[in-house]
C-alpha cells in the first residue's frame, strides 16, 4: 500500500506494480515470489495496520488480520501496558505507544489502516482522526458510544474513501445470506415483528456511580487516557478493564455490547433505515426490601425496548429488544423441548405467511415449525464470504490492499454505510432508556416526576432528532473532555 495521507491516493498497490512493469517492458526481472519461495508475499504487497486497543478482543482482532496472511502488525497503542503484553510479544517489532494521538502522528507515514478495539466512548474520536489521514479503519461494535457519532463517521467513511468494516463479525456468515434468500422467496411473506433478545449484561448494570476516593492507578495502566473523552474523575479500580460497559459515561449497556451481532440479521434481511417511534420498559433494583435504587448513570440491570419501522410502500415493523435475561413468547410453532435461539440469545423474525428463528450472529437459521427445514430447497443468490464468520478479518484486509475503484476491490459485509445506520438504531434503544430514567423535582419539592416513562418517542431520523419530548435530545450526543474532543468532520 501506498503510504500517502490523502485519501484520493489511496489507490491499489497492484495497479501501481502493473504500471510499472508495462514502463519497464524489456527488462528482465525475477519476481520476487520466485525469490521468496512458495508462498512469498512481497511487503509492498501487505496491509501496513496500527492496532488502538490491542488487549482483549483487540488482541484477537490483532491476530486475526496478521493470520490472514495480507498483513502486517508496525505498530500498536495501549493505555494498559499489561493488557497489552501479548501483543507486543507476538509482533516485537511493531512500535508501542500509549497515547493513541501520539501513535498516529507519528506513524502517519508507516500505516495503511487502523484498528479500533477501545471502550465505546473513545471509538469516534480515535477513529475519525485516523480516517482523516486516509486510514483504512477496522472498529469494533458498537460502531460509536452515541447517535450523532455514528452519523460523522458514516458520513466521514464517504468524504474520506476510506475502507470501513465493524466487528460484528457475523455480518459475513452464511446464516445472514440465507436468511435473505429465504425472505426474497417469500418463505415467511411479509416481516411484521422481530423480536430479539440476550441474557446479557454479566457484569454490573443498574448500580450507582463508582466511589472515587483518591486511589492512584497501578503504574502499567494511564488512567488519564484510558478516560479519553469521559470527565475527569479519580481512579477507580473495578471499572477497568471489563466493568466500564454499565455505566453510560463510558458503555452502552448490554444493547450496545450485543445488539450489533443479534439486530444485524433483521437488519439485512428485512433493509431496514431508522427507526420512526421508540418505547421501552426497564428493570429496577432494590437497594433494600423496602427502597427501590435510581442510578440515571448506570445502564439498567434489563430492559424490552420497542421500536418501529415505517417501509414505503409496505407495513410497519414492529421490533423488539430484550435483555437481562427477558425473552419472548415461545412461537406455537416451536415445540416445547427445541431450544429457542441459542437458549440465552436470538431472533425471530413473524411473516404474515410464516416465521424464521436464528442464534447470535444469524446462526444456524430456522424456519418455524422446524420440520419445515427438512424440505428446503432454495437456491443460493447471494456471494458468500470466504472463511464465513472467520472472514470478516480478511474480507477487511483485502478490500483495504484493493482499494476503492478497482477491478479486485469486493463489498465488505459491515462498511459504515451499514453499520453507522445500524447503530443508530441500537443506540436509539439507549436512548428511549435513558429518557425512561430522566426525571424531573416535582413543583411542591415532594418527590419527582418521570415524564418520558409514558411517553413514545418519536424520532426524526434524518435530523436526529426527537420531535416530542425534548429533553430526550440531551442524549443524541455528548460533552467531550478538553483534548479528547471529536475532530470536525
């Protein structure tokens, strides 16, 4: 890959070579996989990628572009420098940083693309500053920690050329693809409900704001950049690395961690846009047997959110999201000792003719009664993903070292002119919850009232906006600490 900054530049490598050979015509050069061996792959060849986040699922993120054989690992960023241990030692001469800002200016020149892998309230800023240098970039879900977010960097992915792909890596499985075909059949007739459901959060929700009394951080861990965006606060021990999901200054809650994997199939099968009307209902805790707990700044511990979709020319969808362990009613079509979903996670997608079940990341599909799938036989129409699920690595790789325009350049699974508006969705479920818990003191100073616990929502998607109860749009976006500020787009 080239390694220029603008991204009009960022042209395949290939077609360059192809160029040069014709120039060269007459001359006798022994290509360098002859000299390399079978195998060989030039470096010219391979996708230059800076890892931001590379502990946890950044490390497998890590290994997954360098095991696809089209990449190299130059340099890696990290706020955790026990976290990131391993990284450093499966590719030791990659450069290692911990101020991500740092890493990109200085690495400018020596990356062609960039990995994401940070808590939700840092993705937009990283990413949009490496997208402005013409960085290719890989991020994982959900694609932003807010609506108005995940509208700059859709709108960035266009303006910049860049390749875009989102960790929900099950946007590339068979599942997805095959549950299209059987729609664009007719098999189910015309959607008219989902329902999908996790039994996640597994780590605190609906507990209040983490005590902070002076603790100094451990010496491998920058506190100040691991808060990036966040407001200053002292450190506080639990949060990281895993426990930041509960808390909305940070996560995005059990919606923003799976929705992405289990609201993608619907998504895709039914083409979904943005939602028109939001609703929702959420779980409380008891701080003893006699006190129910309020903690606005935590997720809460479940929640059923409902949203609904206008299709022109077609009905309205309604669509359900469940968490916490709550599911839907078991489809009469399923008999009482088959597993609905995976058990703890699903979809279900209800047709005027018929219905259609799959697991997390649009696994194992299922028309409903299952003896139905005995008989399938429809045929595939749509490409497949080499590798499927395990593809969604490579797919990236591929399309970055092609580059936009060209004849080898393929569609990714997840671009951000898929996922951004996905997202969108996602977190309007966030947002509906959040104006669930807003509350305002009562006039006579006795107590308080929650005036969006009766209100549906209506959103103006387009605008980003919610039409009808205001104070809901404090949540569309956010406050960005000095230094950690989203650049303009």
């Amino acid at each position: 890959m080239k390694k220029d900054n603008m991204p009009e530049k960022n042209n395949s490598r290939r077609d360059f070579l192809k160029t040069s050979a014709t120039a060269l015509a007459g001359f006798y050069i022994v290509p360098r996989h002859v000299i390399g061996g079978p195998g060989y792959k030039a470096p010219s060849d391979k996708l230059m990628i800076a890892g931001i986040g590379v502990g946890g699922k950044g490390y497998s993120d890590i290994r997954s572009f360098y095991e696809s054989g089209n990449a190299e690992i130059v340099a890696l960023c990290d706020v955790d420098d026990n976290r990131a241990e391993r990284s450093v030692k499966d590719h030791p001469k990659a450069k290692y940083y911990r101020d991500y800002r740092e890493m990109l200016e200085k690495e400018r020149n020596n990356i062609d693309a960039v990995s994401v892998s940070t808590p939700d309230h840092n993705h937009a800023v990283q990413t949009l500053m490496a997208m402005q240098m013409g960085k290719h970039v890989y991020v994982q879900k959900p694609l932003t920690h807010t609506i108005h977010e995940a509208r700059v960097l859709t709108e960035a992915a266009e303006k910049y050329k860049v390749v875009t792909q989102m960790g929900n890596q099950g946007a590339s499985g068979d599942g997805v693809r095959q549950m299209r075909e059987w729609y664009a059949a007719g098999l189910i007739g015309e959607a008219v409900k989902v329902h999908c459901w996790t039994d996640r959060p597994v780590w605190p929700q609906g507990v209040p704001w983490p005590e902070t009394k002076g603790k100094k951080p451990p010496k491998h861990l920058d506190w100040d950049l691991w808060l990036g965006t966040a407001q200053k606060i002292d450190y506080v021990e639990h949060i990281h690395p895993f426990n930041w999901r509960g808390w909305w200054a940070f996560g995005t809650g059990a919606l923003g961690d799976m929705a992405c994997h289990i609201m993608e199939p619907p998504f895709r099968v039914l083409d979904l846009g943005y939602p028109t009307e939001a609703e929702c209902s959420v779980g409380t805790v008891y701080v003893d047997e006699f006190k129910r707990g309020y903690f606005p700044e935590s997720c809460p511990p479940s929640s059923h959110v409902t949203l609904r979709f206008n299709r022109p020319g077609g009905r309205d969808l309604e669509f359900h999201w469940m968490d916490g362990g709550i599911k839907p009613s078991r489809p009469e079509e399923l008999g009482p000792d088959e597993q609905m979903g995976d058990g703890g996670n699903g979809v279900i997608i209800e047709g005027t003719r018929g219905k259609m079940m799959c697991s997390t990341y649009g696994m194992d599909p299922k028309l409903l009664p299952t003896s139905l799938n005995e008989s399938l036989n429809v045929a595939p129409s749509l490409p497949r993903v080499e590798g499927a699920i395990g593809g969604h690595y490579a797919q990236w790789v591929n399309a970055c070292i092609a580059g936009h325009g060209s004849r080898e350049f393929k569609e990714l699974s997840s671009p951000f002119s898929i996922a951004g508006p996905l997202t969108e969705s996602v977190l309007m479920g966030n947002l509906a919850i959040r104006s669930y818990d807003y509350r305002e003191e009562r006039a006579d100073g006795k107590g308080y009232n929650y005036p969006g616990r009766d209100t549906k929502l209506l959103w103006d998607g387009k605008n980003m906006k919610v039409t009808n109860f205001e104070p809901a749009n404090q949540f569309v976006r956010k406050e960005y600490r000095s230094g950690f500020e989203l650049p303009k787009a």
